[in-house]
C-alpha cells in the first residue's frame, strides 16, 4: 500500500498534468469545492480559476516545457502542504498547497501562490 507521502505526490503529478493541459475538471477533482485560492492582492474561488484554466492558452499546446517540480512535503497528521514550482507560459509561480485528509480522502483545501523569486 502507498504511503501518505506516495498519495500525496501522485496528486500533486495530477496537478502539475491538470496545469500542462488545460484541464479543468482534471484539476477540480483534487480540491475540495470551498478552496479559495489566494495571492497577493487576489482571491478567487476554485471555480473562478478553474474556469481561468480552461480558457487561458494551453501549454502544452503551445509547447512550454513540463518543468514543474515538488519542492517539499510536510506532513502532520491528517494535513499536509505541499510547495511546488510551477513555471507557466504566463509567469514562474510557487504554489504552496494545503490538503487535508477526511472522511479517508486527500483534497487540497488551500492553495496559495505568487511568482516566484530568484
């Protein structure tokens, strides 16, 4: 069986796939419908960015590269974040996601991103 740490990575490949192609209903499955997704000076639903996903361009359509990466894992319990890099034809980005385990199901119950900096 998988470990927490495995579960949490396979979701998290999921996300990165989601981003890469453009598909909404392939990322909404990973959260939990009451995310709200913040960045500085922006707030969205999770359906305000999933519709945002669906009709920006595609990069892998464009041929932006998969670049993007699990930069760590911290796990306590029933929660974990997760921070990732996400490098988007739009911007470089760090997201830090926040899952939560219940009812015996991982979700990302928060994400938080801004560009990244060097």
């Amino acid at each position: 069986m998988d470990t927490v740490q495995q579960q949490l990575e396979v979701m998290v490949n999921e996300y990165f796939l989601g981003l890469h192609t453009g598909k909404a209903d392939r990322l909404a499955a990973l959260f939990h419908q009451d995310c709200v997704l913040k960045a500085p000076g922006l707030r969205r639903t999770l359906d305000e960015w999933l519709a945002d996903v669906a009709t920006r361009p595609v990069p892998a359509h464009i041929g932006h590269p998969e670049e993007y990466k699990i930069l760590s894992v911290e796990l306590a319990g029933s929660q974990a974040m997760v921070k990732v890099a996400c490098p988007l034809p739009h911007g470089n980005f760090t997201d830090y996601l926040g899952f939560l385990e219940e009812d015996g199901v991982w979700k990302i119950v928060n994400k938080m991103y801004a560009p990244a900096t060097t």
